[in-house]
C-alpha cells in the first residue's frame, strides 16, 4: 500500500495492559494539555482548534534527541473509547503519518492500550527508515508505560495530575518580562532561590536550561528543562525532577494591557504517589501533596515575577 507522493506506508502497533477502567485511561489519552507532562518525548502542545470531539494543534516533541515540531488533527470518540489522529505536516523525514489510540476494556477494571502508527517517509532509506522506527518504537513505548503509571497509579487521575495557572499585571512593557523569563541564564544571579543556572540555545526558539533551586527549609534541588520559545509565550518541560514529581511542564504567556504587562505562569505537574511518604512524610495522601506541590510552584513563579517587574506585584488571580 502506498502513502504521499507513492512512498511506502509502514505500520506499527505497541500495546500494553494499564491496571484502570477504561473511561479512566480515555481521560488522560483526551487530555492533550497535560501531554508534555505526563509523556516523556511530548515538550509542548499548542492548540490551533479544540472542542469537544475535535482538535488541530501544533506538537513539539524530542524525536531521536532533537526537539522536533508538527501540527496534528484529532478525533475523539469516547464512546468506542478510541481517538484517531493525523498529522497535517510532519516533520523530515517523514511525509504522512497517522494512527489511533485504541481502548479495550478486560476484566479486573484493566484495559488494554493499543497505540497504532501509520507512515510514509520521502525516500524509504534503509538507514533514515531504522532511525525514524527506532524513535517511534522508543516514545511508543515510553508513552504507554507514562500512560500506566497516570491512569493505573492506585490513586484517582485527578489527585495525581494538578494543572493550575497565576496571573499577575506588572507595570513594565511584555516584552521586558518576557526577556526576564527568556534570559534564565542569568537566573541564579536574579533570582535569590537560584543557586546556578545555565542556559544553551540547543536550534532557534529552543533552549536547554540546568538550574539548582533553593526550597524556603534549604533543600537543594537539580532540574533540567527544556524550553520552546514563541511569540509572546515561553513553554518549558523539565527532564530532571525534584521529588515527588514524575512529571512537569508549564507555560509562561505575555500580554500588553492598558497599565502593563499581564504575565500568566501555568503548570501542570504529575505526582509519584510512592514518593509522597518520604517527601513529605507518612500520611500525607497524593491530594495533599498535591495542594502542597501546586503552593510551591505558583511561588517560585510569583517570586520570578516580582523580579522580572523590578518591584512588587499584584496578588495571583486565579
């Protein structure tokens, strides 16, 4: 069978077993906000169009080390627990792809994934083919797993995955906000809960940031991100956590208004229930650790405001 242009269509499927009800493992699936953390290759999703049984964003994602972008179209069916998807412009080399994520309930509340990938390349190179089927078969993989670990974690989705957002008006053009933001290498010399940051343009609009942070009791924290930079709005995914987090992503967003600069922090963050215990000590439930993880990163946000603004800022509206 033939794909763009003649090429030949290639087919993958990976499947594995999430121990949740389907409609459990369906909500996380649908949700393409909470993307970049919850799976490991997805850095930032960008919708173009969205309701409720359709959406067309832009994807950015690490395809064989490399940050990688394309624009997608979906189609949700929650009823036969499927949602399919097709690329509307791929990346090199690829020409076509397109695929399904598909739900089928088992007993014992557990439901098989199956993620179904069809594609064509721009010249069916033996090498280049090997690469792009190695990365696919890799962030499969990985994606599922990311998958049952959310879904089948024992604790319902919502106590685990916390997305919230804090707005602040500052009265300083956007533009010097957002360099404030763009310019982290320069953090740990602005930012008094920075100890070291550095700061590598890995292609344009793309960074690599190494940061170790302070908490207000001492800790030191490690993290590395990476980070896509567009008009008006700086998205980050961090690659290396601070405990319990299995998983955070954000996105700043710049805006002029009649006073100033309006500057939106938004985070979403996974929690590793298994690490809650040690973090923050026996007893503590994923819900509260969730309210104490969201606590945490809306004021390191708030803090890197109130300096990007040179002086006090408003209270977050939430």
């Amino acid at each position: 069978m033939s794909g763009a242009a003649g090429t030949l269509l290639h087919r993958t499927d990976h499947s594995l077993v999430v121990a949740a009800p389907a409609a459990e493992v369906f909500a996380v699936v649908a949700d393409t906000a909470s993307w970049p953390a919850v799976f490991g290759p997805c850095v930032h999703v960008r919708h173009l169009e969205r309701s409720s049984r359709e959406e067309r964003f832009t994807l950015w994602a690490e395809v064989n080390g490399r940050v990688q972008q394309w624009t997608s179209r979906r189609t949700l069916d929650p009823a036969r627990l499927c949602v399919r998807f097709r690329q509307e412009r791929s990346a090199p080399p690829v020409t076509a792809m397109s695929g399904a994520w598909l739900l089928r309930p088992r007993p014992g509340r557990r439901t098989e994934v199956v993620l179904r990938h069809r594609f064509a390349t721009a010249d069916d190179d033996p090498a280049s083919l090997a690469a792009l089927s190695q990365a696919l078969d890799r962030n499969s993989r990985a994606e599922l797993a990311a998958l049952s670990r959310v879904a089948g974690s024992g604790h319902p989705v919502r106590d685990v995955v916390v997305t919230f957002e804090d707005s602040v008006e500052l009265a300083r053009p956007a533009r010097d906000a957002y360099d404030f933001v763009a310019e982290a290498g320069l953090w740990a010399d602005r930012l008094p809960h920075v100890r070291r940051s550095t700061l590598t343009e890995t292609a344009p609009g793309v960074q690599e940031l190494a940061m170790e942070t302070v908490t207000p009791d001492g800790a030191s924290h490690t993290t590395r991100s990476v980070r896509v930079c567009g008009e008006g709005w700086i998205a980050f995914k961090q690659r290396v956590l601070p405990r319990p987090l299995a998983g955070h992503s954000g996105l700043w967003t710049f805006g002029d208004g009649p006073s100033g600069a309006r500057v939106t922090a938004r985070h979403t963050a996974v929690i590793d229930p298994a690490a809650v215990a040690s973090v923050f000590g026996e007893g503590t439930t994923a819900a509260e650790a969730r309210d104490r993880v969201r606590t945490a990163l809306g004021a390191n946000s708030r803090a890197t405001l109130a300096l990007a603004a040179g002086a006090g800022v408003g209270s977050p509206r939430r």
